[in-house]
C-alpha cells in the first residue's frame, strides 16, 4: 500500500482517488503568482508526490499563471493513467498578480483551452467553477451561466466532470439542475466549520468535498491543542489537523499543499493516524 491511500479513496466521477492528493498552488512565486524561487524543488516535490501514489493533483491555470501547470506538465507528463488531475475556471490575473473574475463563456473557454495546452492534456477530467464574487464565503449569486458554459464544453469532450469551489448550498442546487456536480471545494478546516451542513449535504450526495486551505493556509493552522495532542500520539500538528478532516467525513478528500518533500510525506502520513475519541471531543471544540 503506498503512502497516499493508507486512508481510502473516494470517487471524482468515474475517477478514484486515494483520500489524500497534493495541492500545487503553493509550486508558483510568492502569492501565487510568478515563477518560483526552486524550479527543480518545485518539479522534485511533484515527482515525489506521484511516487508516493498520489492520484489526485489540484491546479488552475491562473496559479502563476500558467505556471502551475507547467510545472506539472514538466515533472509528470506522461502521465499515469490512475493520476487525476483536477483544475479550476473562473478567474484570470493581472500584471501585478492581481485576480479578478472571469467567467463569461468566451473567457471559460478560453481557460478550459488554456488548462488544456499548459497541461499537454486532450480532455481534462475535473473543472471546478470557482465562483470568485463575494470572496470567501461567497455570497450566493446566480450561477446558471458559467456552469452552462462548462457543461457545453463538457458536452464537446474537453471536460469529463464538473465541480464548484467557494459556493453555497442554494448554488451547489442550482448547477445540479444543468450538470452533475462530483466535488465541492470550499474553505474548511479545523478551525474554520461554517460548511459543516454543505459538508454533510455533499456526504449524502455522494459529491466529494475537497477542503482548500486544509492546514489554515499561507500560516498552518496552530493551537495548543493540536500540539498536545500530537505529542500524545507521537505524530507532527498537521498531521492531526489532517487526520481530522480524514475522520469527519468519508466524502472529504485532501490536497494540502506544500513545497517541501519532507513536509509532502508527513501530510501523507497522516493517512494512517487513527485518532482517538477523546482527541477528537477535543479537536471539535477548536471551531472559530
Ligand atoms: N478553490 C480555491 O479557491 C482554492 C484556494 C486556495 C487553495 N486551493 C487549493 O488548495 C490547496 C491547498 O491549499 P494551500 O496550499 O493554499 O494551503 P494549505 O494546504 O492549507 O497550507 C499550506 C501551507 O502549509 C504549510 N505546510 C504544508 N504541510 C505542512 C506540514 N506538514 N507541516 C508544516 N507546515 C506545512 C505549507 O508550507 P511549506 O511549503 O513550507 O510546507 C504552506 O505554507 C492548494 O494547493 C490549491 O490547490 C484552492
């Protein structure tokens, strides 16, 4: 059993993936933009990732922008049939690395097709719909048009499966009355539970839920309590912040980031923390 699935797996569509994946936002410059300071650490940790059996890579083409995926595309391509690799529409970059929304049909078009050359792929297997208005959370604007938008590309054969990221439950309705939807990506993590009823909804749906910013963030998650605790069980804080998002939900599926290989094969570890119920009583009071 390789490191990545010591936890599981969960289906994107027609796709299984172990429970946790790696996140390649992180690959870029600073703020996500330019290109960053360690070429070959950037294509060592994506080599890395996929040795370890990670299955499951999160990008966009507005990380860098472009570069993300090239990077990717640089370190795997080929790439392993069981690997799949999941972007997101939605946005475009300023000079100055600025993001602003883009999400008229020529521009989803055009980051469908961008997605597709950067990453050398002739039909991407996940696209998430970021809906950027609102910023986090979102505010719950209409989103009939962008995801028509995407499921007419689906419906060419660039796309195989839809998702949305930053998204609310009336949203998440809203798209599934024009396409199936197999994962949600919204913020959530230890800390930060105000989606624990779309988290729930998503479980009995079967929709992955894909956590971004698993760990906090740019700043890991800290607290006292999460230390304690990894001191009990012999194991690193994020690795218990992992574990337990492992153990709230079988639908929830991980991509912390990273640019460190070390750091890659500890959050992979985590896989086969069991935790304890007294941990966990006290992990849930951790919610801001
Ligand atoms: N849909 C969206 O709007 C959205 C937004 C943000 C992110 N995302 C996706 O979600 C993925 C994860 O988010 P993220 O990378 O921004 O945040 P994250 O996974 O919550 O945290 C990454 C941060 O944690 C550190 N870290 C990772 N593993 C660690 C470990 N074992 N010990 C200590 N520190 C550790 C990293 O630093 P080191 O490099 O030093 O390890 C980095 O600073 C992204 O890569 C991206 O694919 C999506």
């Amino acid at each position: 059993m390789t490191n990545s699935n010591r936890s599981g797996t969960f289906s994107l569509g027609s796709r299984t993936v172990n429970r946790i994946g790696y996140g390649a936002m992180q690959l870029t410059g600073p703020g996500v933009f330019g290109p960053p300071a360690d070429r070959q650490g950037a294509l060592a940790v994506l080599r890395a990732a996929v040795d370890a059996g990670v299955n499951h890579i999160d990008t966009s083409d507005f990380y860098g922008p472009h570069i993300t995926n090239q990077l990717i595309s640089e370190a795997l391509y080929p790439y392993r049939d069981t690997l799949t690799i999941v972007t997101k529409v939605g946005a475009l970059r300023t000079g100055d690395g600025g993001i602003y929304a883009a999400c008229s049909a020529a521009q989803l078009t055009a980051a469908v097709h961008d997605n597709l050359r950067n990453l050398r792929l002739d039909v991407l297997d996940v696209v998430n719909f970021r809906y950027m208005a609102g910023g986090i959370p979102p505010d719950g604007g209409a989103i009939e048009a962008p995801v028509a938008a995407l499921a007419a590309l689906q419906q060419q054969g660039l796309i195989r499966h839809i998702g949305l990221s930053n998204v609310t439950a009336s949203q998440l309705a809203e798209a599934q009355k024009i396409t199936p939807i197999v994962c949600v990506q919204n913020r959530y993590n230890i800390v930060q539970r105000h989606d624990d009823a779309l988290l729930d909804e998503c479980a009995r749906q079967g929709i992955a839920w894909v956590p971004f910013f698993p760990l906090g963030g740019f700043t890991p998650v800290q607290s006292s309590a999460l230390q304690q605790i990894a001191g009990r069980l012999g194991a690193a804080p994020m690795q218990i912040a992992l574990a337990w998002l492992l153990q709230r939900s079988a639908n929830i599926l991980l991509i912390p980031g990273t640019r460190s290989v070390a750091h890659l094969h500890e959050n992979l570890a985590a896989g086969a923390l069991i935790l304890p119920a007294d941990a966990i009583a006290v992990l849930d009071q951790l919610a801001l």
